[in-house]
C-alpha cells in the first residue's frame, strides 16, 4: 500500500525522497537525543534535479547563507533537543515506517525518475518544424523600423508564448536610414550616356522576386550627395589596394572609386576610399567571387547570384545606434547631432550595384591594366584602372530618421541559480527576406523554444536561467543587442555566463564555429554527440575535423564585429560563441536570399538546421545545467602565450628600439597558466568531495562550486580596460578585438599590433619615440589586464 501510494505521479517521489531524508533524520534524533546538524540547512528545501552528462541528479538548493536558518519550533524538537528519550514504540514503528520505504524506493522503476534530458531534447527537434517557422518569417521583405518586421517580432513572441515561455519584447528608438533617390550615369567621349538600372530583376521561378515591398538597393547610412567625376578602379578597396595604386601613379583624389564586394567590410571600403580623396563609390558583385566564374550558371538554375543582383548592407562602421555611442538609445534618451564627430558617419555618397551595371563602368575605363590578381569574371578582355575616360554622375538623397525598433526575449528560469543567465541570440531584420541571414538562425531559435517547453511539460528546469534572445536592427549595426547590453552592462557583468550566437544558422554545408577560448573543449564534446546532417555514418565533429585539414577542428576568434556577439564580448566580457553551417553565399543580402533558394540549395532537407539547432541547445544546456562550468582557461593561456610570440617577432622584424620589450606580458601570462594549473586541482579535490559524500545536498559544497563558477564566468571580463583600443574606444577588450581597416576582421592584442602598426607606417623606426613609447604603453596595459584575469583565477585577494 505504502508504494502504491506513492508511485502515481512523479512529483510524489520527490515528496517521498523529502519523506525518507527527514525519517532518517528523526531515528538520529530518536536515538542518539540531539538534532541532525544537518536538519538546520536542509530543512524545507527542494530537490530539483541538475545535469552535467544530461541524467538528472538530485541536488539541494543552494541557500543564500550558510548555516543562517532558525532552529526549527515545536514541541517534539524541543524534547528530543532537552535530551529526552523517546519511547521504544515510537522507535520501533520509526523503524518499520523507513524500512518499507527503503524497499519501495528500490523497486522503483529508473526510467521513471532519471531522464537523459540532452538526448530527448535532440530527439524532439523536428525539421518540418523549422522549414514551417522559416517560411512564415520570410513571407515578406521584413527591414529594421518596417512595420513588416514588427510583425516577425510579433510572430516570435506569440511562438515563445504559445510554447509556455515567459516572453517580453523591448523597444529602443533609433536612427535608421532609408532611399529616397538614387540615380548614377555613365558619360564617356563619344558615347551616349548609360543611366544604370540600380534594380535586381525577377527570375523565373522564384514569386519572392516578383515582390513589390522589396527595399531598393543603397547602403544604410550613406550620406546624401551628388558627385561627378572619372572613375577608379580599386579591386576590393583595401588599404592595401589603395597603396597599390599610389605606387601605380593613379591619382584617387577627387575620382569616384569602383571596388568588388568581399575581403573586407563594405564601410571600411568606403573610409578606405574617403582617406584617399575619393568623392563617391559604388561597389559590385563581381562573377568571379559570386558567380563560381560563371561556369555553373545562375541562380534559379544554380545557387550563384543573378547578373542583376546587389547587395545592400551599412557602411556605418561604429557599434549601436550612431547617435548614443555607449548607453542605451531610450526614448529621453541624450543624442548626438548626425554632423557631430563622435556619431562617426560616412563621409562620401555610396551605392551597391550589380555586375550587370558594373560591366559598362569598367569597360569605359583605359590607364594602366590592373595586376594580375586584380582581374575578375566580367565579359572583359581585361580589367583597367583608369582614370577613367569613364565619367560617374552620382545622386543619392537618404531618409535619415529615429525611429522604434524591437528585441524580444523568453526566460526559462533556473530553479537553483536563478541570476546565473545563459544567452542564446540572433537578429530577426533582413535587407529582404532573409532566408538565410538571418532566418534560418531565428527558425532554429524558434524550434529550440519549442523543444526546452517539451522539456518543461516533463519536468526540467535548467539549474541556471536561459534566455533566448531576438534582435532587431542588427543589419544597421548591431543595434538592437548593443543598446541592450548597453543598457544591462551591470546586470550582465555580475550574473552572465555566456552569450550564444546564431546569426545565420544555414548557408550551405560544413560547420563553423568562432569562440573564445574557454568554451573550445565544450563545443568539441557537444559536436561529438551531433550527427553529421550530410552524412550521418559520421559525427559532426569527424566532418568538421576533416574540413580543418589538421587533427582539431578550426575555431576562430570574435574579435570583429560581424554580428551580435560583439557587444557581449567586446563591450561587457562575457564569453561568447557564433556558430553556423556554411560560410559565404552569393546571395546574400540580395533579393534572392529566400525561402526558395533555401529550399532549393541551402538546406533541401533542413537537415543542416537541425544539426545547428542541435549544437545550440546542448550548449545551453551544458551551461546551464553542469554543475561546475564548462569552461577550460588553459587553452585561453596557451593562445595568449602564441599571441606574444608573434608580438616579439613582428616587433624584432620592424626594427623597434631595444628598449621595447614584451617581457611583461611574457611575464603575466606565465602568471595566468599557473593560475589555470591550479584552477584545475581545485576542481580535481572538488569533484573528489563531490564523490565521497553519501549525498550532494552539503551547502558546503554547493558554496564551492558557485564561488569556482564565478570566478569562471567572470575571468573574461579581467580582460576588459576602461579606455578601450586606441582609436575604438569602445571596443574594451584588450586581448581580442577589430582589425584596423576591416571590422570583419579579428586580431590579437589589438592594442599593441595597431600602435605597432603607427610606429612603422610611415617608414619611421627606432627614431620615432613617441609612437613607440605607445607601443610600450599597451604592452604593459595588455599585461595588466592578464594579471587581473589571472587573480580572478585564483580567487584570492593579493
């Protein structure tokens, strides 16, 4: 009777384990005549489970303080506490009573209490699912500020909802920019002049490009502006490039440039452009890089990008809305003027165009013929540099306006550590349909929700709280996360344990992924457990492996700022990660990035989004639910030890004075690794204790793990100095962060290689004192900032 009173429902075995723990209790006290010591801290907490390897264990809540309970009232205690004895009776039925219980709770079946929620939670991801939300998101163009896209955001929080999630959305108000005009005009002698079509032209076969809602081709951001002048050809616009044609004689001030896509960010071509005296520039998509050479035809009948297609994005090369550089863009909020310096807007009119009307530019160009790398896929014999003939006559008006923008926001609250949070992110704006930037990311997102609200219905609850994330206006600059971050910078800093990034989740095969360094290991582990969605006789991590071309998968760094991640890491330290299958597409950012080419070439099956989706949640869940943190700071040592070798060589090379050394960063990364070796016996002993108790429930032991858990999730931010990188004030961290000329990039030590780089940039040596005294300047701030992350490490004060 006793057991099938209690086998019914599953929340009545947790009442009999909580039954169990206060009769053993009570036969101690029964016979020995004192009160368990343990019966001050435990009595009348919850046993919820938590999970390291994704089986439930069952573990208390931690209390806020140790040992700080009342002693319980009531008479009974009160005796036993006096010192009473207790008739033989009452000890002979105390007796009887566990014993039975005991016997019940062996019978028990394990399945019915011990769940492998990692495995039920890959299991329940479903790709119909995800292909249904990817098409609803992508029914229309859906541009940041659009009521079209308030509409997706509705769509997501309606979906959080509906799958029982606590969701709420946040608005900002910020400046975003829209066409108005557009017009450019190809003159050259005895030609007639060519007025460029500046559309993509709908395919047959594809009813999205028909679609008359479909924002015209521009840059965001891109001043209004005539201007008229012979035409320059300038490859892809890098700094490099441009001091090619400097050794070339070609004159740039006062031309308007032409340049392809790729290589670099589009707003770093057009301030390359600008500091070179150019007054305009037009950018294309050139076959060679988005065509595959023309030798596979285009899109619908291949997966390249049609003649006619352009691709839209900003040239604004900040972080956050241009008008509240480093705090939250509230309605009341302070805004800078659009002319101040600190909004740091474009200087020169720009426009995206296709290779179909890139051709005729080129073509009317003569001068020097352009090196051998230059050269692309266009109808040419040829690619010239000019100055021209050809002659651009370029007109652009902008809508420049402040206006609402929308994040939206579920919260799975963590049933033991509840301000711990782990983050899961992506964008929801798109230039036009945005099926794989950033939708098929938002449709994983979506599915992810979906599954952990299974999860619920069956009784999980993460030990720390999750909350996933969608971003709004993260095309203009990576609006909506930035004020968001900007606006929780301290909240963040005291209770983040990461940030998760999917921003597009699926442009084609092969997994990508970029991190910092202490969360490597986990993302190993969590793509061993994930098949291979191209072949599944295979792990992810074997095809992931394999794609490296060495013995470990290829992780990069987060440096740059092309997505989400960035305010998390490089304004707030919080450990972050980005991952996503395939890597650059043609289409993107064009007309054509839809449902249809989706289904067609990105992901047929929507296989890839459930490996994506797979990987996703088991980071969270790993997060959220490990015990100790997952997070593994020897190869973050180890990195930054190859990180001031490169230093040391690149300075002996450029010819620095003696004087400059790197023995102090040499020295705080010494300091770092022996702090990791130590964090490591900390967790051998810490595991031990773990195994040698009968139960889990010592607060002790729970107060170990979160003060090791803290010094864990706050390490990254050691990394952060107030002033920031010379010039990008507010990037903050000082061992990753953009490369100069090119915010794509990711570089080491930003810091000290971009003040290496103004010591020898103008041939100047050990003669330039100043520039190198900076040089030093950062060598030591770059060491201090180690050292700090060490002692954060190690958990004492000095």
């Amino acid at each position: 009777m006793i057991c099938k009173l209690f086998t019914p429902k599953r929340d009545s075995f947790f009442e009999l384990v909580t039954t169990m723990q206060k009769l053993s209790w009570w036969m101690q006290c029964l016979v020995l005549r004192t009160l368990p010591g343990s019966l001050l801290r435990r009595e009348g907490y919850r046993i919820i489970q938590v999970s390291g390897s994704g089986v439930d264990d069952r573990e208390e809540a931690m209390p806020l303080r140790p040992n700080s309970l009342p002693l319980p009232a009531g008479g009974t205690f009160k005796s036993c506490w006096s010192g009473n004895f207790c008739s033989a009776g009452t000890l002979a039925m105390t007796v009887i009573i566990v014993l039975l219980m005991h016997s019940c709770l062996d019978s028990w079946p394990a399945s019915s209490h011990k769940k492998n929620w990692q495995q039920i939670f890959v299991e329940s991801i479903d790709n119909n699912s995800i292909s249904n939300h990817l098409k609803q998101i992508t029914k229309e163009p859906h541009v940041a500020g659009t009521s079209e896209n308030f509409k997706t955001a509705d769509y997501v929080e309606s979906n959080f909802k509906t799958y029982g999630l606590n969701a709420h959305h946040k608005d900002y108000n910020v400046l975003l920019t829209y066409p108005l005009h557009r017009s450019v005009v190809l003159t050259q002698p005895n030609h007639e002049p060519i007025k460029l079509l500046l559309n993509e032209e709908a395919v047959a076969g594809d009813p999205y490009s028909n679609n008359s809602n479909i924002i015209p081709t521009f840059h965001a951001y891109a001043p209004s502006g005539n201007a008229s002048a012979e035409v320059i050809y300038a490859n892809y616009g890098a700094l490099e490039d441009f001091q090619k044609l400097a050794q070339l004689g070609v004159k740039v001030e006062g031309a308007i440039v032409i340049a392809k896509y790729g290589m670099i960010y589009r707003g770093d071509i057009v301030e390359n452009a600008a500091q070179a005296g150019a007054v305009a520039v037009v950018i294309y998509s050139d076959p060679l890089d988005y065509g595959n050479n023309g030798t596979e035809g285009y899109y619908p009948d291949s997966q390249w990008l049609p003649p006619s297609g352009v691709q839209r994005g900003s040239v604004f090369r900040g972080i956050g809305d241009p008008l509240t550089p480093g705090w939250a863009s509230e309605t009341d909020a302070e805004r800078l003027s659009v002319d101040d310096p600190s909004a740091q807007m474009p200087r020169i009119p720009s426009l995206p165009i296709s290779a179909e009307d890139a051709l005729p530019i080129l073509r009317s160009l003569e001068g020097p013929v352009a090196p051998s790398e230059w050269q692309g896929a266009l109808n040419l014999s040829e690619y010239k540099l000019g100055r021209g003939p050809g002659r651009l006559d370029i007109s652009y008006v902008a809508n420049q306006t402040v206006t609402s923008i929308r994040n939206v926001f579920a919260t799975i609250k963590g049933s033991k550590e509840p301000d711990r949070l782990v983050l899961l992110g992506n964008h929801r704006d798109a230039w036009t349909f945005g099926a794989v930037d950033p939708n098929s990311g938002t449709a994983a997102l979506l599915e992810l929700a979906r599954v952990i609200g299974k999860l619920m219905e069956e009784g999980w609850r993460p030990h720390r709280s999750i909350v996933l994330c969608s971003w709004d206006a993260e095309e203009y600059a990576l609006i909506g996360s930035t004020e968001w971050v900007e606006q929780n910078i301290d909240i963040l800093g005291a209770s983040a344990v990461a940030y998760l990034n999917v921003d597009f989740g699926v442009a084609g095969p092969g997994f990508n992924a970029a991190a910092s360094p202490q969360l490597d290991e986990l993302l190993i582990e969590i793509t061993k457990q994930v098949t291979d969605p191209d072949d599944v006789k295979q792990s992810l991590y074997t095809s992931w492996v394999a794609s490296s071309n060495k013995t470990t998968p290829t992780i990069d760094r987060l440096g740059g700022g092309g997505s989400d991640y960035a305010a998390f890491l490089q304004h707030a330290g919080v450990p972050s990660m980005d991952i996503s299958f395939g890597a650059d597409y043609s289409v993107y950012h064009s007309t054509f990035d839809n449902y249809n080419w989706m289904a067609k070439f990105g992901d047929p099956l929507f296989r890839r989004h459930v490996s994506v989706t797979s990987v996703w949640g088991l980071l969270a869940l790993r997060l959220a639910d490990d015990k100790v943190l997952p997070m593994k700071y020897e190869k973050y040592a180890s990195e930054l030890y190859s990180y001031a070798l490169a230093i040391n060589s690149g300075l002996s090379s450029s010819e620095a004075p003696k004087s400059i050394t790197v023995a102090p960063l040499f020295s705080a990364i010494k300091d770092l690794h022996l702090s990791t070796y130590q964090l490591t016996d900390e967790l051998n002993i810490l595991e031990q204790e773990g195994l040698e108790k009968l139960s889990e429930l010592s607060s002790d032991l729970l107060y170990s793990r979160r003060e090791l858990n803290d010094r864990l999730l706050r390490a990254e931010r050691a990394f952060l100095d107030s002033d920031g990188i010379p010039g990008a004030s507010w990037y903050k961290h000082l061992v990753y962060g953009p490369v100069p000329n090119d915010n794509y990039g990711s570089l080491s030590f930003p810091a000290i290689w971009g003040t290496i780089h103004e010591a020898t940039g103008n041939g100047n040596s050990a003669l330039n004192a100043t520039k190198w005294a900076a040089v030093q300047h950062e060598v030591y701030r770059s060491a201090r900032v180690t050292r700090r992350a060490s002692l954060v490490l190690r958990g004492k004060l000095t």
